[in-house]
C-alpha cells in the first residue's frame, strides 16, 4: 500500500521528531498519532484530496518537514504541510508549551475545578502543587480534543476502584453544570478524575530503591501508580515513561527494578514486575518478591504543613525542614508559586539595545542573561536554536513579542526570564518583534502561571507599547510592575 515509501523511515522520522521536540505521548495517544501521519502519508502518495474537515488543525514543524519530504519523495505544499504539523494537536501530549491566550482560559478552568471540588469533598486540593500544575497541562489538549470531537478508545473504567467513585461521582457533578465541560465522554471524566484520586493518595518520597515506571495510560494514572508505590515502599521514582519510549531509554545503570502497567520488553536484564494501575493483592506480592521494602508511613507532609498556618511563613519553614530531616522527608520539595512576572523577571534581567541583525544573535543575548543565575546560557541557547529550527516561529507573535523557551533538562539550575528591548525589530523569518521574553524553568509546568499573568497583562494593559518605549531595565521594570496592579485590580473588579 505504501511503495516506495519505507515505513520504517517513516516510523524512524516520527521518534526523531517526538525527540526533537520534547512531545511525551501515552502509549495509546502515540499509536493514534503514528496512524494519522500514516493515513497522510497514503494520501500523498496516491495524490488524493485531503480531507481537510476531518484534519482542521494546523502547526509549524520547522526543518523536520524536509526530512519527510525527503521519506515519502514528494513535496509538500503550504496547506499540507500545515495539516501534517497540525496531528499534534489532537493529542494528548505534555511538554509543549503554547503560547496563546487559551493559556488564561486553561488557567481558569484550572482553578474553577479545584475550587468546586474543594468546596463538595472539603479537602483542600489547593495544598498540592503536583495536582495544580497536572491539571494545567492536561487540560489543554484535553480541550482540543472536546472541540474537535477527538474520542478517547482506552478502556479507563477498571481505573477507578470503589473506594473512589465518590470523588468520580462528585467532579461528574460538577461537569456536568459547565457549558464546554459538559460534552465530555466518560473516558475523558475518568482521566480527569484520576488527578483529584492521585492528589488524595499523595504521600510524600521516602526512597531508598531505585525504580524505572512504565505507564503508558496517560499522566494521571501514572500519578496514581507512583504514589502508590511511594506510599507503601521505601522507593525512589527515578523516571516515569511509555512503553515507546523504553528503547530511547539509557540510564539502566541507575534502575534498580522496574514495574510497568503494560506488557513490554526490555533491553537489558532488570528485576520486573507487572502491575495493575490500583493494585491487588496479587500485585503486592509481585512487588514484594522484587525486594522492596515496606516504608513506615509517618503522617501526610501536607496535612502537617496546613496545621502549622497558626505561624508566620517563615517559622513554618523552618518547621517544616525539621520534619523533613528528622522524619524522613528529605525528597519533599514544596513547589515554589512563581505567580507575576516580576517573580521570574528583575531589573538585571532585562537588556535594552539599539538594533541586532539576526534572531539567532537575539536568542544568544537573551539566554546570556540567564548565566548570572547560575544557569547554563550556552548550552540553554543551543537548546532554543534548536527549536526554533525544529518548529519554527509558532513562539514569536508578529508585532507583539517572542516568547523564547528551551528544555528544562537545558542547563536550568534555577528558573528565571530575561526580556530584551531592541530599538529596531528583529526578524523572525516573517515575523518582527522589538520586545523578546526568554523563558527558563526548571520544570514543565512552575512557570505557567507567570506566563498565564503574561498573557492577561497584553491582553489588558499597555505594556507591549509601554515597553517598546523604554530605553533602560530600570524604566522597563516600572511599567511592568504597574502593569501587574493594573491586572490585579481588574480581577479584584471582576
């Protein structure tokens, strides 16, 4: 069906761009993903019309769309090469950061459902970061999926054991009053239920094997899994990943057992277990027999943290890192809430100059700023080149600003921004900007929120025109920081 066109190639040129650019599919999501650039790919070379109302979406893939042509021996035209690039979309991906103002509508809905849950279970979700920043990344593709009316095939219903249908009853109550919301299928309410359920069985590490999980099922059940692991043994989660990705994986050495929910091979000799996603009986003798070992589960480190509010923050801190050292919390870091910009962006992070000739000069200057925080700049410039030539300009809002950002894995120490002002626009292929922000975090998800408030400021201030304007950090802060009230107040309003 394919001649001439060699499917491995093909598969080859799909893992190649799943690694470029950093994509981390569930199992089943990676498989519906392979199949779409397959049934593409048959279009092209049988020269038939696309069917472009059931492939809408479009996006930018960068250089790599020239090895793809250079796969199938055909060249693409503007409008199919916009639908190859637009398959991710569909998914159910983490790590890829979009730059648009559905950011504040995720982050809002984000809140939304944390608040109502809080409210019916009385539990405070609010304490967990891990809960907050899952939900952030879920639900934007998950809203794709919604409006584009993609379905979800896993089977997810054995998911949730007995013990937890109230927390699915409860959050399907809550669905069902939204107008977007409420158009969800049962398996999409499942996943999401699956964070709430990870978030009430969250304990904190106590580690002492080193474990490799296989999760192929998606990030909540993946939550799911791992707490359970870490709630009743001494364990440490080295790395969570798919079944696809066990081939890609090299840091065997530092594995001392592996435990995977699916069936899968591995390439070299590990002590395995297969388990269920909540576990049985039968699963925790598997486990046993692996060697590990019973953890004495103390008290919940949240639970703790939230009757310590009777101190300032600072006495609580210094509590609270107490009971870590002395009871066996050393792995737990509370995440640090970077909220404004001003939380990530200081005076000696922002450079003013007159003109820069090439936007990979701009990236250089950008991501130069970022050493005196101890990160590595060079290697974090290599990092958003790299990119950038991969997907291409989707960060950079012609006339507005570019929102630069690279790999947390980078030469991230410590998660801060730079913001450059040129006086005369750079170019971005066709696209110009005066004011270029570069983002570096340490994780995938800590610097939403910023980026969040970032969003809702040009959407709702001057601060795009204000900033142009500035000639010096000390100006450009100014009109920053009286920007973030003006948001503040409107929300306050409102």
């Amino acid at each position: 069906m394919f001649l001439p066109v060699d499917l491995n190639e093909l598969f080859l040129w799909i893992d190649g761009l799943l690694k470029k650019t950093g994509w981390i599919f569930s199992d089943q999501t990676y498989k519906w993903y392979v199949a779409n650039i397959c049934t593409f790919t048959w279009y092209m070379i049988k020269e038939k019309d696309l069917p472009e109302h059931e492939w809408g979406k479009t996006g930018e893939i960068g250089d790599s769309l020239k090895d793809y042509e250079k796969c199938i021996g055909k060249t693409l035209d503007h409008k199919q090469s916009e639908i190859l690039a637009g398959f991710e979309k569909y998914t159910n991906k983490y790590v890829h950061l979009e730059v648009t103002d559905n950011l504040i509508n995720i982050a809002d809905l984000t809140q939304m459902l944390i608040d109502k849950m809080q409210e019916r279970l009385r539990i405070d979700f609010k304490q967990d970061g891990v809960l907050i920043k899952g939900l952030l990344n879920h639900l934007g593709p998950m809203v794709d999926r919604i409006k584009g009316n993609v379905q979800l095939h896993d089977d997810v219903s054995q998911f949730i054991p007995d013990e937890y249908q109230y927390v699915y009853v409860a959050l399907k109550e809550i669905l069902r009053k939204d107008k977007l919301l409420a158009h969800m299928t049962e398996n999409e309410e499942i996943y999401l239920a699956m964070y709430f359920i990870g978030s009430l069985r969250r304990m904190q590490k106590n580690s002492y094997m080193n474990v490799l999980l296989i999760c192929g099922f998606g990030y909540g059940t993946t939550v799911v899994v791992k707490d359970a692991l870490l709630n009743s043994y001494q364990v440490f989660v080295k790395k969570s990943i798919s079944a696809y990705q066990v081939k890609h994986f090299t840091d065997w050495e530092d594995i001392d057992v592996v435990i995977s929910t699916v069936d899968v091979e591995l390439p070299v000799d590990k002590p395995f277990a297969r388990v269920n996603v909540i576990f049985n009986q039968d699963d925790y003798i598997k486990l046993d027999l692996l060697g590990l070992q019973k953890r004495n589960v103390l008290t919940n480190y949240f639970a703790i943290e939230r009757r310590l509010d009777f101190l300032n923050d600072e006495d609580k801190h210094r509590v609270m890192a107490v009971i870590k050292e002395e009871l066996g919390y050393k792995e737990v870091k509370m995440p640090r809430k970077f909220k404004t910009l001003s939380d990530l962006l200081g005076v000696d992070d922002i450079k003013c100059v007159k003109q820069i000739d090439d936007w990979k000069d701009a990236v250089k200057a950008s991501t130069d700023i970022l050493k005196h925080h101890g990160n590595d700049g060079d290697r974090y410039c290599e990092n958003v080149i790299e990119g950038i030539e991969v997907r291409g300009f989707y960060s950079v809002t012609d006339e507005v600003f570019a929102l630069l950002h690279g790999s947390e894995n980078a030469g991230i120490q410590v998660s801060c921004m730079s913001l450059l002002i040129s006086e005369q626009p750079v170019r971005f292929g066709e696209k110009e900007v005066n004011l270029i922000f570069c983002l570096a975090s340490r994780d995938k998800k800590e610097h939403i929120p910023v980026v969040t408030r970032l969003m809702r400021m040009v959407s709702r201030t001057d601060l795009i025109k204000d900033l142009k304007e500035c000639r010096t950090p000390e100006d450009a802060m100014a009109v920053i920081r009286r920007c973030e009230k003006e948001v503040e107040q409107h929300a306050a309003n409102h």
